[in-house]
C-alpha cells in the first residue's frame, strides 16, 4: 500500500516523466537537474575546455571523499568575437550561418574536449571506483534563427529564409536532429543528454517559433529550457510559452549600483512563477567589491530558501569556477568553498531522492 501510494503522489506532482509527455511533445515534464552549469562553448575566443579544465566542476578536489558537484551542463554559445558572428540578436553581429551552427555542433561533439572531455573525466573516475549515482546530464543549446537572416544556407537544397517561421523551425528541427543522431554515435556511458536551451533570453519576435520548436523537442522525448534575465519579455509566462523549466536570473552580480533588494525581488519573482534561480559570478571576483556580490547571492538565496527548494543555475562567466577551485588567493578558496559545501549538500539531496 505504501508503494502505491508512493506511486500515486510522484504522479500527481509531477515528478516522472509519464508516457503521456512522450505522446504529447507540448505537455511539460519534470526538471531532473538539481544544479546545472553554463559552460560557454564554441566561440573562437573562448577556451578550450579539456578535461583539465572541467574537473572542478565534476567533483571538489579538496574534499577528503569525492564530492559530486554539478549534475548539470549546458553547452552554449551566444557569438564568436573573432568570427564577429551572434547566435541570438542583440550583440550587434553578423547573424551565424549553417556553417556556424556546423562547427558548435563539432566542437561540442569533439573527443577529448567539451563533452568528450566530461565524459572521460567521470570515466577516470568509474575506473577508480567513484562513480555518482545519477549520470550527469548535458543539455544543449540551440542557436536562434535570427528573424530577417536570409544567408543561413540550404536544406535539402533550399535556401532558408528566416524571415518565415517554416524556415526558422526546418533549421531547429535539422540542429535538433543532428545533436541526436552524433549523441547517438557517441554511445556515451556516463552522461545523458536531457535536452534543449533555448538561448535568447527575452521571447519578443520568436513566441511560435518556440512553441513549435517545444513540440519537435517533445516529440523526441527530451525537454525544453530557458533562462531569461530580469523583466524579460514573457519570463512570468514561460510556462504558457512551452518551456519545460526556467531559471531567473536576478543579474545582480554585474552592476555595482544594483540594490540588494533586487536579489530579493528575484527570488519572489521565481517563487511566485516557479522558475528556479540563476547564481551569477565571473572573472571579476578577484575584486573585493565583486567578492562582497558573490557573498550576497549566498545570503539571499539561503534567506529565501532557494537553496533548500529550487533547481539552480549557475552563470560564472567561462572559467571562474575553475580559476576559484586552483586558486591560492584564501578568500576565493573561501568563495569557492562555501558554495561547493552548498552544492555537495543538494547533491546529497537529488541523490536520496532518486533512492526513495
């Protein structure tokens, strides 16, 4: 009795992802990421990241057991400073082409770095005889189809033109089959891919262009996500768009004259809506000032219990993370510490869920 009781609750809140999902693509399914990591990827100007450099975001290197950190990575890219290229508008950029899209696919798809690498570090690992109980799930993003780009190239022999939503979502459908079908050849053992990003973070223009694209993504049984920054278009309702899960980022951390209110505004915002929170550094927390940021993200999400509650993004600007975890400085030793206490704590969590 107690099993079928068990049984009927995660059914009812929604905590399996029944068939009825997979035969409706539009119906939401439950988010299975406790806390998930940007990794930005793909640009020229970005680092390469191997599986050195990934490591401190698998597990803590100081902690006398393992400790599982991120059981999250999203694999994006937004534009190529060098290619001078965006892959959302709004960076005042050439819109990337189908040759663009072609090489993110190849560079996340890549042996010994980006996935390769994450799959080989947890792989170290098994053969050691660590090994987390839930495999470390991977979503990636997809690039938007930038409304009035006529220069993507051809499919199936026909030129897209991205000013018709047919031609925005025939490029979505082609990026969406190709991640699966490499995915697939792949055969990876200890990471799964869970879905999809969609990465401009304000849905003006692109509202049925997401919509449609949430029904392929469905339809293949994967999920749909999206983090919009503070007061983007359609963040309340991004359910009613078809994400699957969202993040809220309080984009706090970046200007210094933004109050500590707005943290708790954010965190209000996302427990009335139900998006999870987005915990947001960069390079720039080598400055005591920026230091002070990082504490108060800390504090207020403790104080509005995110920490106890919600799934949590994590924005660090392209290598932080990793610069925290080598680095000598005690005070970021100290940063760096007390959020991955923080994160081996869910982790723990997400991990006695599973075993109920």
């Amino acid at each position: 009795m107690r099993l079928i009781i068990t049984l009927l609750l995660i059914f009812m809140t929604g905590q399996y992802a029944t068939s009825k999902n997979i035969k409706n693509p539009s119906a939401p399914v439950k988010n299975t990421i406790s806390d998930l990591v940007l990794i930005y990827d793909g640009g020229l100007h970005r680092q390469a990241w191997t599986a050195d450099l990934l490591r401190p975001y698998v597990y803590c290197q100081d902690s006398a057991q393992t400790g599982w950190l991120f059981d999250g990575f999203l694999f994006l890219e937004i534009f190529d400073n060098v290619k001078n290229i965006e892959y959302y508008p709004g960076y005042h950029k050439n819109a990337a082409a189908k040759t663009d899209w072609q090489f993110l696919l190849d560079t996340y798809f890549n042996d010994t770095k980006s996935l390769g690498a994450l799959e080989n570090v947890l792989d170290e690992l098994a053969q050691k005889g660590e090994k987390p109980l839930r495999k470390r799930k991977v979503v990636i993003s997809i690039p938007t189809p930038i409304k009035g780009f006529t220069g993507w190239g051809l499919l199936d022999g026909k030129a897209l033109d991205f000013n018709k939503t047919e031609d925005q979502i025939a490029a979505e459908k082609w990026f969406v089959d190709e991640v699966m079908k490499r995915w697939k050849s792949k055969k990876y053992k200890h990471i799964e891919l869970t879905g999809f990003y969609w990465v401009d973070e304000d849905c003006n223009n692109y509202e049925e262009a997401i919509r449609l694209t949430k029904q392929y993504v469905g339809s293949k049984d994967k999920t749909l996500f999206w983090i919009p920054y503070w007061n983007a278009a359609g963040g309340e309702r991004w359910k009613e768009l078809g994400f699957d899960f969202a993040w809220e980022q309080p984009n706090y951390f970046f200007t210094e004259t933004i109050p500590y209110s707005r943290l708790n505004e954010a965190c209000a915002f996302g427990k009335k809506y139900g998006l999870g929170m987005e915990m947001e550094f960069d390079e720039r927390i080598t400055q005591p000032v920026f230091r002070a940021r990082f504490d108060d993200y800390v504090k207020a999400f403790t104080e509005n219990k995110v920490w106890e509650t919600s799934p949590v993004a994590y924005y660090e600007g392209g290598g932080a993370w990793g610069q925290m975890a080598e680095s000598n400085d005690p005070e970021l030793k100290r940063l760096y510490n007390s959020l991955s206490d923080i994160i081996i704590k869910r982790q723990k969590k997400a991990d006695m869920h599973l075993q109920k």
